[in-house]
C-alpha cells in the first residue's frame, strides 16, 4: 500500500500541482516537525504536509443513468476525500443506478463510501 509511511520512504518527494510552476518538493519528519523543501510559495509548504501526511483528492467518474437520453452522468466529489478511500468510492459509484432527469449539481449519493463527502453529477441527462 502506497498510502503507508516507512522510515524507508522517508524523505518524500512530490510535484506541487497547486499551481502551473511545479515545484519539486522534499518532506520530512514526523509529528510537529515536518520539514518541506523546494517550495517556492507557501502554499506549497502546505501542500507538501498535506501530502505527506493525509494525502486526498477530488474523485471524478461517472454513474448509470435510467431512462435518459444518455446511458451515463459523469460525476464528482464535492470535496477532497482520503487516498486511501478512493477504492471504496469507486466501487460504490459502480453500484450506483440513477433515474433521469438528473441535474448539475444534483446530490447523487450524499455520503460517498462513508467519507461524508457528497458525490454530485457534473453532467446533466434529461428524461426521455
Ligand atoms: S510551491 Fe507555490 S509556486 Fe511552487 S508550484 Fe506550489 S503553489 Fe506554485
């Protein structure tokens, strides 16, 4: 599992992707005293914790729609949702069937795998 932080990972490296630049960043550390390197902003500083120590993301998929002018609705996380709960969100978004119509921004599980983050639809399907 990628998700697990040895000693022998350490230190981590990663590509910032909070901004177009790209900064290469080294972490290190444990507990209060994580140490992020290459930044060239803070925002990266915070990003290099975040991903060391909890890395998420936003998941983006689609689901089964019933009855609609299109058999699938492409869908997304409101939210960032742990790393290491992105399977549980897939397989769940597999198993879930819509009926049309479905709307932008429609709330089409509300608490994705447990994770209290909703799955929302970022496509519409009219009925037909
Ligand atoms: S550290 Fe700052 S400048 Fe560098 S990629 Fe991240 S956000 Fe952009």
């Amino acid at each position: 599992m990628d998700d697990i932080i040895t000693m022998a990972e350490r230190p981590r490296e990663f590509i910032c992707i909070v901004c177009p630049v790209g900064c290469p960043l080294k972490v290190d550390g444990d507990g209060d005293n994580i140490v992020v390197t290459g930044n060239a902003c803070p925002r990266g500083d915070a990003y290099g914790r975040q991903e060391f120590l909890r890395p998420t993301r936003v998941v983006t998929s689609s689901v089964s729609v019933l009855g609609a002018d299109s058999p699938l609705v492409s869908v997304k996380t409101k939210g960032d949702i742990d790393k290491a709960r992105i399977p549980a969100a897939l397989a769940e978004i597999r198993a879930l069937t819509v009926r049309a119509p479905v709307g932008i921004g429609q709330i089409i599980a509300p608490d994705l795998a447990g994770t209290g983050v909703p799955l929302v639809a970022t496509s519409a399907a009219a009925r037909v």
